[in-house]
C-alpha cells in the first residue's frame, strides 16, 4: 500500500474515532445548563379553582421521593435501595390524602421523582397532580443520570417541583455550585443542586415562587454559597417589584436554635454523610430572616423550638430539627408546622422524613 | 499468512468481522484455521482448535463470568454455515457487582441465584464481492438457574438486552451483518441486530453498528465507529449512541 493511502485509511479511521468520542460526551445525560427551562406538567383533568380570596394557602414539603418511612440505606437506618410501585404508590397515596386534606393553592416540594428506578420509574409530579386539586407543575431536576452506578441506585431523575391550582405562566432552572472538595467522577453522578422559580397567574396576579433545596452534605462552604445565592434571587425579585414566596429544604438550623449538633438520629458512620453538626451555620439564615417575613418568625421559634421542627431520619422518633422555610416580601399568617394530629389534624410521621409546613400569604 | 485482525465488541455483544479471510471471522460463519489467535482490546481471546471448530473466550472477563464458545463450521462449499454454542456461569458477576458504593450496579441486598446463560446459534455467510460479505445470525439465549433470585434489571443500553434473558428464561436475537473492502486496507462494517424477549415487560431491542477499520499491518488492526441502541426499557423507549473502538491483533 502506498503511504498515502496509509495516511489516509489511518486519519479516516481516526476521524471517525474522535467524533464516535465527541458523540458520546455525558454519556449517562448528568449535565445541566446554568439556566433552563423547567418542564412543565399539567394534570389530565384541570379543576377549576375557585377565584383567589385574599389569602393564598401556600404548602412546602420535602417527600422524600415518596419514600415514606421505608429505611433506605443512605439514612444508615437499613439497606433499602429500591422501591417496588406498589409501595411507592401506596406513599404517594398518604403524601396527597394530606395534600388534599391541606387544600394548598401552592405547593413546593422537594425530593420528588419522576424518573427513578428507585421509585419503580412512577412520574410522581404527573401522579400527585392527578390525585390532588393542583393542576400545573414546574419541575427541574437536581439529580439526573441515565445510571448511577453506585449502590443499585441506576436510573434516576429527582428534583424540585412547584405545584400550583393557577397557570403557571413560566418556569425556569438556575444551577447552583456543586460541592468543591467532591472529586470529578462524584460530581459528574452525584446531586447538582439548583433554585426552581415559576411565575404563577394568580388570578390576574403575578406570583413569582422560588423553590430549593440545598446541599446536605457540603464541608466546603458550598451550602453557604447556595443559600446566599438564593438571597440574592429574592432580592433580585424584590427590587423588580415582584411578589414572591421563597423557600425549600435549605438543610440548615434558624438563628437561635438550641440543639445545634449530635442527634440521636444520625447513625451514619460515613464522615461524609454526616449531617448533625450545625454549629458553624448559626447565623447563615440571619439575612433572610432580617430581610423577609418568614412562615415561621424568628421570635415565635426562639421562644419555643419544638412546635416548628421538620425533621427525623427516625422513624421511631420524632420531629428534632427544622430544615424547612418559606419566605416571603408580602405578608405571612398563619405559619404552621405540621408535626402531627394536634399540629395539622394528621399524622405526617408516616409519610417523609421532613413534616409539611404551611402559610398564608395575604395577597395585595 | 497471517493477517491482521479486528473486532471490538461493546461489553457482550459479539461483532462480525469481514469477508473472505478466516482470521478476521468473529462474527461470521467462518472459523479461524487450526493453531491461529486472535484477540483484541476489547474483543475475545479465538484460537482455532480444528480448520472448522473455533473455541473464543474473554481473557479478562473470563475470571468473573467462566464462559466459553464454540464455533463449529458445518458447510464451506460457497456458503459457510456454522452454528456457535456457549455456556456461562453469570452468578459470580452478579455478586461482584451486587454492593455498597462505587460500583455498585445492583443493591447490596440482591438475591443472586445461581445463574447460567446458554447460547445457541446459527449463522449463514456468503460473500458476494471484495467489498460486500453478508452474514446472517439467529440465537436463541436461555438462562437456567437454581435458588432463591431477587435482583432487579439493569436498565443500562447493551446490558438490558443481552441480560434479559436472566429475567425471562430465554431470549432470541436475529442479525444481519454487511461488510467488506472500501479502499486498499480499509475495511468497514455495518450490522443490524433485533432482540426479542417474550415475557419481559418491555420485550424488544434494536442494535446497529457502523465502524471503519483500518489494518495497520498483516497483523494488527485497529477500528473506531458508532453504535447505536434502540430498545424498550422498563422506563419507556429510549436511543443510545455509543463510540466503539478497538486494536486487534492476530498471531
């Protein structure tokens, strides 16, 4: 063979080579942009809501992808990796009957999937809008990966969503930092953390809602990062003269917290998945607490931590820090945690390891 | 003569090789002749036991999946017919792969029986002209199994169809592979496989492969192309499009 011919067999077959590469690039599809479009859902059969009054009912909850009260392996409880449908749909079930006993206008939820081998590939947003009164969804993943090949964990798609009863006129993903110290293969699989804000048509009226759910794990700053991130989405609101209620998972203690750290329910022996020393973050909820009214206000929490905790991995325990916020530049009444009968008419205990929290915003 | 060799294949999935010459034979109708090896990077360890019985074998994945082929060569007079047979003990794998952490396809709590697969297959070559050698495929895979079994698919391209026979019993696939010379040692190869697995509840998969190779020497090839995978999954339909590459040798 000549050696031109060489040459060009040798380039065609490395040609082909680099784009076969370039082709595969996030090959398990992990990636998101910095900002996005959220997806959109709406339920199959849409309920009209009655016109708004002067309050909106709004609702936050962690559902802990439908997961219930089943010990995964993550929490250090057990070893559970996968859901079979009909569990899973047997807790969605208990997540909308206390839905529909709330009647929220909005709901912002975390750590709901949509498509999840863990929870037996069930489009959950579809699911609770379609056994609920809530019509529209925004969703926006912050964890999305063809396969997790780490613990049978495999596909998965879980993220925030905004649930409301009014159109939601659009909807958009804004990416957080990831966590620094994780290595390139742990960030390229793991959770990308992001804030989900929809502009919802209430009736005329534009309320814009701002959902997150921030690092849990983070020794780096990071979480501290995204929380102020999140501050500056509210202020950047405000200044445009918008109404919004902001909120979500910020995986952090409120100012003036007793228990700060060594909780019963924190069995994991992993440095890395441990999240049971707040002492260092006292003050990081300070600005937002300082600059909005909050569902909860700081004093009524001061006084007594205990009505307002949102969190146990324990099923066996009960409620032993708050983790859930709602913020808002208009006026909150009525914040509520909904630990159990005497506190919301229910039992949450059973359903997530987070308790929903609940507020009306009064509307100008 | 010695010449040079090809082949890759994607973590199961055989690939047929091209024409005429039985060292470069994988996928083909044709074995290698007696005494020769031929291996890749990614493709199996072949030896030629007889001039028409070809035994082939993964030399690494051999330690965690025991398995080996035979190709038996049963007409060679203008068409070659053959049929291929494989055994496979799948549960070593399974419990590898089956853990905490990184690496952990399955849960940590995975029930893995003890699991074999048994492949059957007929394949029929006819080569036409330098450049156009058609080879035709049926196999039927079954996968018989003791004890209690509790573990979920792997719902991954390439992986769930050549495993779903671990959940249904059995599994078939047809193939239709195109190849030949496009240019002095340029050689390509374009394929076209169906899986069909009854029982499942996604029961189909498509797979269609397209790659250059170019042979460096008598004894060394190497080849890079695009693979492509439409299947039903347990989530819905979806398409895959996956870089394949490899360096192949022959002695």
């Amino acid at each position: 063979m000549a050696p031109t011919a060489h040459r060009k067999s040798f380039l065609s077959v490395i040609t082909l080579s680099v784009l076969a590469f370039l082709l595969g690039c996030d090959p398990f599809h992990t990636q998101f942009n910095d900002s996005e479009k959220a997806q959109l859902y709406s339920a199959s059969q849409i309920i009209a809501p009655a016109p708004p009054g002067p309050r909106l009912l709004i609702m936050d909850w962690n559902v802990k992808f439908g997961g219930g009260r089943i010990d995964f392996f993550f929490d250090c409880h057990g070893d559970e990796v996968l859901m079979t449908k009909s569990e899973v749909i047997s807790n969605l079930q208990g997540l909308a009957e206390k839905i529909r006993q709330v009647d929220p206008d909005i709901l912002l939820i975390q750590e709901v999937d949509t498509l999840s081998k863990r929870c037996a590939y069930v489009n959950q947003v579809k699911w609770l809008l379609d056994n609920t009164e809530l019509n529209y969804a925004a969703y926006a993943s912050q964890w999305k990966a063809d396969y997790v090949p780490s613990d049978g964990i495999g596909r998965v798609n879980s993220g925030n969503a905004i649930l409301s009863k009014y159109p939601i006129l659009s909807a958009h993903r804004t990416a957080l930092p990831l966590i620094s110290e994780d290595d390139a293969l742990t960030q390229y699989f793991y959770l990308k953390r992001n804030i989900l804000t929809a502009v919802i048509d209430v009736g005329g009226r534009e309320l814009t809602v701002i959902n997150t759910h921030t690092s849990a794990y983070s020794h780096d700053g990071t979480k501290k990062q995204q929380i102020d991130i999140l501050q500056e989405h509210m202020v950047e609101t405000d200044s445009q003269s918008r109404l919004f209620v902001a909120g979500g998972d910020l995986n952090t203690l409120p100012p003036g917290t007793l228990k700060q750290w060594d909780f019963p329910d924190s069995v994991c022996t992993d440095e890395a998945f441990q999240a049971d020393d707040y002492r260092d973050e006292s003050d990081w909820l300070t600005p937002l607490y300082n600059d909005w009214d909050a569902a909860i206000p700081l004093v009524d929490y001061q006084a007594d931590n205990s009505l307002y905790l949102t969190h146990t991995t324990d099923s066996g325990g009960f409620w032993n820090r708050k983790l859930d916020y709602l913020f808002t530049n208009g006026i909150f009444v009525n914040g509520m945690i909904h630990q159990d009968t005497s506190h919301g008419g229910m039992e949450t205990m059973p359903l997530s390891d987070h308790a929903p929290l609940t507020v009306e915003l009064e509307l100008p | 003569m010695i010449r040079g060799v090809l082949l890759f294949c994607m973590i199961t999935c055989p690939v047929t090789a091209w024409g005429q010459d039985r060292i470069l034979s994988q996928g083909t109708a044709l074995t290698l002749p007696k005494g020769t090896w031929a291996v890749g990077l990614f493709s199996p360890l072949r030896y030629g036991l007889t001039d028409d019985t070809e035994l082939a074998a993964h030399p690494l994945l051999f330690f965690v999946r025991p398995h080996l082929n035979v190709k038996k060569n049963w007409v060679s007079k203008g068409i070659y017919l053959s049929t291929r047979h494989g055994v496979a003990y799948e549960s070593f794998l399974l419990e590898t792969i089956a853990r905490e952490g990184t690496g952990g396809i399955l849960p940590a709590n995975s029930q893995i029986p003890q699991l074999f697969t048994v492949s059957n297959s007929a394949l029929a070559t006819k080569q036409f002209h330098p450049w156009l050698t058609l080879t035709l495929l049926a196999e039927l895979n079954l996968a018989p199994s003791f004890g209690s079994s509790d573990f979920p698919s792997m719902d991954l391209p390439l992986v769930y169809q050549a495993t779903a026979h671990f959940y249904t019993g059995y599994s078939l696939r047809w193939g239709i592979d195109m190849e030949g010379i496009l240019w002095n040692s340029l050689h390509y190869l374009v394929d076209l496989d169906l899986w069909w697995f009854p029982g499942h509840s996604t029961s189909w998969g498509v797979e269609s492969k397209a790659y250059l190779l170019w042979r460096f020497s008598p004894s060394f090839a190497i080849l890079g192309g695009i693979k492509m995978i439409l299947g039903s999954y347990p989530f819905g339909n979806q398409q895959h499009l996956l870089p394949i590459v490899d360096l192949l040798w022959s002695f």
